[in-house]
C-alpha cells in the first residue's frame, strides 16, 4: 500500500517530502548530540574528556552524579530556581492575561497606540537595558535578592506573551460576550468566567515557555545576585571552577542533572505548548 503511495506522488512531492524529514532529522541530531555528550560526559573522568571528548567512558564514573546530588547546595539553587519559576510565571500569565483582554475587547481612546507602546518591549531584551535595571534595581535595594530577578522577569516577559494572548482573545465572537452579560456577567466576570477557560491552551502555551525561560536565566542572576545561597541552578556551574581549573566531569553532571526537570516537563506538556501556538480560537 505504501509503495502505491509513492508512485502516485509526483517526484517534486517526493524530494519535498525527502529534504522535509532530512531537516527534521538534521535538527534532532543537532539538539539531542550535545545532552547526549553532556550526559555521558558526567560519567568520565577529567582525562578522558580530554583525550576521548565525543566516546564511550573506559571507565563509568558515578561519583559525578553522587556528588552533585548529594550536596546541599545543588538543592537550595534547586529550590531558589523553582521560586523564581513559578513566581515569575503566575506574574506574567496573571499580568498579560488581564493587558491582553483590555487591549482585545476593550475599546478606548489610544488603544492602539498603547498596545504598540507594550510591543516596543520586544525590541529591548535584558542585555540591551541591564545597566538601567541594574540601577534601578539598587536604588529599590533589590540587588541580591530573588525579587531582584523576578520582577524583571516578569517585566521583560509581558510584551511577547501579550501580543499571543491578544490574538486568541480577539477570536472570540463577540455573541459570546453579548450573551454572557445578559447572564449578568461583568467584564471581570466574563474574562474570569468565559474568556480563561476557553483559552486554556494558549495560557499554558504561555506557563510553559516562561517556565523555561526563568529556569535557563544565567545573564540576569549572574549580575543581581552575589550570595551563594540565593544562587538559581545556572550559576552553580560556578562553584566547580577553582583558581587552576574547571571540574569539567562534574560540570557536565551538573548541566545534566539542572535540565532534567525542564526536558521532562516540556515533554509532558509539549501538546499544549503546540495547541497554544497553533490552534485557533472559538469561532463563532
């Protein structure tokens, strides 16, 4: 059956189909090669990623792993990670959410000037204003603190996921609306009561990436924070570099060990993140 399939493809539709599953091919091999080698690489030894980086360990080290695991530290950077995560995310879903439904179903003079006013925040990512938000951010004595990096988290993360919960807030019809008032909705009832659970895939489309996002941040918790115990997960890496030298077995255990709990949760909520992204609104 399959190989009729393919003869009643023209050979145009064939080459398509060849380089599409060769890109997505080239693509796996281009994200799973370096987790497979940081993996791997935890269990060699010093030498051997020296000598053999990319091939099988003559000798399987697990003290890497043990070490890492075992440690406290791992487990308040673990923790502090995970109150930033959360907290920036509830921030921005909370935030957004509310800007968005202003700015899709609410007419006002200057609407549109101040929606593009947020979108301009697409245009300045952290590195371009950090030392503005580093002064800012000293002179509201947030400097070393986890505050520190949520707040500007949750400020730089608002534009983007704005302008995606604008969209599926606009598809609404607007009946729906009508009819939802007649039942004495307000427009808090209405957001609250019709809007959000409705558009459930596009808010945990919207949780997701910024879970990810907080929990990969390195630039912004280098700069802010300068006590070890408010120290997030990327900036443990630090605490293997010495003054002659880089750990670089128990690194690559520390990577691995710190993208676990993000590689399995956007497995688990992959769909949503595709439904969010691509599925449309209720049509009328």
């Amino acid at each position: 059956m399959s190989s009729v399939r393919m003869q009643e493809r023209n050979p145009g539709q064939i080459v398509a189909m060849v380089l599409k599953y060769g890109v997505c091919v080239l693509v796996s091999v281009l994200v799973l090669v370096p987790l497979a080698m940081a993996v791997l690489g935890g269990f060699k030894r010093n030498a051997d990623l020296v000598t053999s980086p990319f091939g099988w360990p003559e000798t399987i080290v697990t003290s890497n792993y043990t070490d890492v695991i075992t440690s406290t530290s791992f487990w308040q950077q673990l923790w502090n990670s995970t109150f930033v995560m959360l907290v920036t995310s509830f921030g921005v879903v909370l935030l957004a959410s509310m800007a968005a439904f202003v700015f899709a179903r609410i007419r006002f003079p200057g609407r549109e000037l101040l929606f593009n006013f947020f979108t301009l925040g697409l245009l300045f990512p952290i590195a371009v204003a950090i030392l503005p938000l580093y002064i800012t951010l000293r002179q509201a004595h947030l400097v070393d603190t986890l505050w520190g990096i949520i707040l500007p988290q949750i400020a730089f993360g608002l534009p983007g996921n704005i302008l995606i919960l604008r969209g599926f807030f606009a598809a609404i019809p607007t009946e729906l609306e009508e009819a939802a008032a007649l039942d004495g909705c307000g427009y808090f009832g209405f957001f609250w009561r019709v809007l959000l659970p409705l558009e459930r895939p596009a808010l945990a489309a919207v949780v997701v990436l910024t879970m990810v996002a907080s929990w990969n941040n390195y630039f912004l918790p280098l700069l802010v924070l300068n006590n070890e115990k408010l120290y997030t997960l990327p900036l443990g890496i630090m605490q293997f570099r010495g003054q002659f030298g880089t750990d670089w077995a128990k690194v690559l255990a520390f990577i691995s060990l710190a993208l676990a709990p993000t590689v399995i949760f956007y497995l688990l909520a992959e769909r949503h993140i595709v439904a969010g992204l691509t599925a449309g609104a209720v049509k009328g």
